[in-house]
C-alpha cells in the first residue's frame, strides 16, 4: 500500500488531491473506479519481477456528474450497481476496447456516447450503442453482451464529503453536499456583480451621450457629424435654433451605496475563507492568526477523514480484485494472505509546519 501511494502521488495529477477536490468544493462526493490491467492479466512471464513500479490496477478518478448510483442499494455504504455515462475520446476508447469497429485514426479526438454498467458479478459496456466486449473475431461473448465480471467486487469506491445528511429515503441531494453550496447564492453574486462593475466602469470611461430634444424641432441632419466629443483638439460647434431645450445625458458610475453593498459581498465570503488559509495576515497577532487558520482548517476535518475512508477501500478492493485474477497478486504476498483478516489505512492528512515544530 506504500508503495501505491508512492506511485500515485508522483503522477502529474495527484488523485488523492483530485478526489479532495471532488469533495470538498465541487460535487459533494468522490468516485474511484478500479478496473484491472488487461496487459499484466495476459502477460506471459512474471509481471512482477520484470515491471515492480507498475500498479496492477488503474485508480480512475470519475466526476461524480457522470456515475450514478441507487443510494438505497448500497450495502456497507458501497454501492451495488453502477452506471457510467459520458462523451469520451475515440483514442481512449479503441485503447481500452481495441475490437471497436467504429474508429477511425484519422479522426482519434472525437467523441462518443460511452455506456459502462458494473456489479459484482456482471459487466457491460458499450460505444455509441454497439456492445463492446467482443471475442477476436468480432462476435458477441454473450447473446446481450454483457460478461461475467473479472473482478468479483463492484470496481467503484465512493463516499460522500460528510456535510451532508441521510434521511430516511437517502436522499442524494441531502447526502452530496459540497462546499460551494453552501455559499453558492454568495459567489453567483459576487460574480455577477464583477461583470456589473467592470462594464459600468468600461460605460462610464466612454461615456456614452444622449441628446433629449424637448422643442419639437429638428436640431439638423449635420449634428453627430459636428460633435466631436472624444477627439482632443477638436472644437465642435452645434447650432441649435432659438428656443430649442436641449438635454445632454451621459453614463455615470455607480453611487457609494451600490460600492458598500458590493464590500459586504466580499466580507462574507472573506469569513467563509479566512484570510491565513490563503497566506495573508489579517491581523498583528501570531496566535490570532493561528487561531482563524486553525478554525478555518477544522472545517475541512471530515472530508480530510472521508477521503482517507475513500482510498483505503479502493485499496481494499483493489487487493481483492488481484485476487480475483489468476497471476495478478502483488509481489510481496502470499496466495493465502487474502483470507487473513487485515485492515488499510490511508492517511491523506498533511502534518501542519508550524506544529511539528512546536512538538520539536
């Protein structure tokens, strides 16, 4: 297990910051799928003598707008089927489905419609509506496509970010709860106000003029051509016949209260993520400081715990998935170690600088 999170946290996308990610501001949940590596599965000699930094199994980071799931089905807070659906790369495909007759080489950045179903005992997948498991002459392994699992697990781990609740019908918009949502009303303001300011600031530099003529009568077809009011150096002279009332309108900025509005924006979302997270002080006091941090970091506490959860049970059922599979265990263990009961854990927590070297 070590070594995996070795492997892993080298990758140029660390998951497990992937997966906190997911978690903690995006979607409220996270998704691992697990599948074997076909390649090791099918080598001829010892994969583990000749390829020792090479994980037997993929650790696939899925959005969790793409998986769905039955929450009343899971057994032990994992789920029980599995359905996968997303627009995925035509390289990608032809990759983990080579007998796929719709590739084209010439055309490997499109994409299609890509269907995968998952349990414990089955599996099946499909391209833009034709089944893709196949033998090598292109035919059906069964007559409704789908295969008996390689795995003998469900290849997905999931969790949720922990602020959220289960209700009595396991609600699923109650139980993915993220960060964001709880200030989403806060941050689609703030949003919308930058664009409200930037184009009132944008109108008010080019002022744009309109001119009310009250009188009734034409002022002349001449008058925009007479009326230079953004060129320096020019004298515009506009003749207006005797009597005329003429008013002059022009963009103004925003009035203060509009500015003192859009200041309380920004502080409550300023409290929500107080400044020491971000590495700016806001105040002259160390232990002040260490104090907002602390509390700011606190917050964070049971998604730091669900996701070292997520990833000790996607390890769990990767080792079963090895297991599963003639010539797939990991070297360093036995062919009886499975049976013995053992337990992993997986700390993704970072130790905090300024403690350990309190504690030092």
């Amino acid at each position: 297990g070590n070594k995996w999170s070795y492997i892993l946290g080298k990758q140029s996308h660390n998951p497990f910051k992937q997966t906190f990610k997911y978690l903690a501001f995006t979607r409220g949940e996270a998704w691992i799928y697990i599948p074997h590596r076909p390649d090791l599965a099918q080598w001829e000699g010892v994969w583990q003598e000749e390829f020792p930094d090479i994980l037997p199994v993929y650790f696939i980071i899925h959005d969790p707008m793409v998986v769905f799931h039955e929450p009343t089905e899971d057994i032990g807070g994992q789920p029980r089927r599995v359905v996968v659906k997303y627009k995925r790369l035509a390289s990608d495909i032809h990759t983990a489905y080579p007998r796929w007759s719709k590739y084209d080489s010439n055309f490997p950045n499109t994409e299609w419609e890509f269907f995968l179903y998952a349990d414990k005992d089955t599996i099946y997948a499909e391209v833009d509506d034709e089944v893709s498991f196949r033998d090598k002459e292109g035919k059906l392994t069964n007559e409704d496509g789908r295969i008996k699992s390689p795995h003998g697990v469900v290849p997905f781990a999931h969790t949720y970010s922990g602020w959220g609740i289960e209700t009595q019908n396991k609600a699923p918009e109650l139980l993915a709860y993220s960060r964001t949502r709880m200030l989403r009303g806060r941050v689609e303001e703030d949003a919308a106000m930058a664009a409200d300011f930037s184009y009132n600031i944008h109108a008010t530099a080019w002022k744009h003029r309109t001119v009310i003529n009250k009188s009734g009568q034409e002022l002349g077809a001449n008058i925009t051509k007479e009326y230079h009011p953004n060129e320096p150096g020019k004298l515009s002279i506009l003749n207006v016949p005797t009597g005329v009332d003429v008013i002059v309108e022009e963009t103004q900025v925003f009035e203060a209260p509009v500015f003192a509005y859009r200041n309380q924006v920004k502080a409550d979302l300023a409290g929500a993520y107080p400044l020491p997270l971000r590495g700016i002080a806001s105040g002259t006091s160390g232990r002040q400081e260490d104090i907002l941090s602390g509390a700011g970091l606190s917050f964070y506490d049971c998604v730091v715990e669900n996701n070292s959860t997520l990833w000790a049970q996607a390890y769990e059922k990767a080792l079963k998935i090895c297991y599963n599979l003639p010539k797939m265990i990991p070297a360093g263990l036995q062919a009886d170690d499975i049976n013995n009961y053992s337990e992993i854990t997986v700390n993704t927590r970072r130790d905090d600088p300024l403690e350990s070297l309190r504690q030092a």
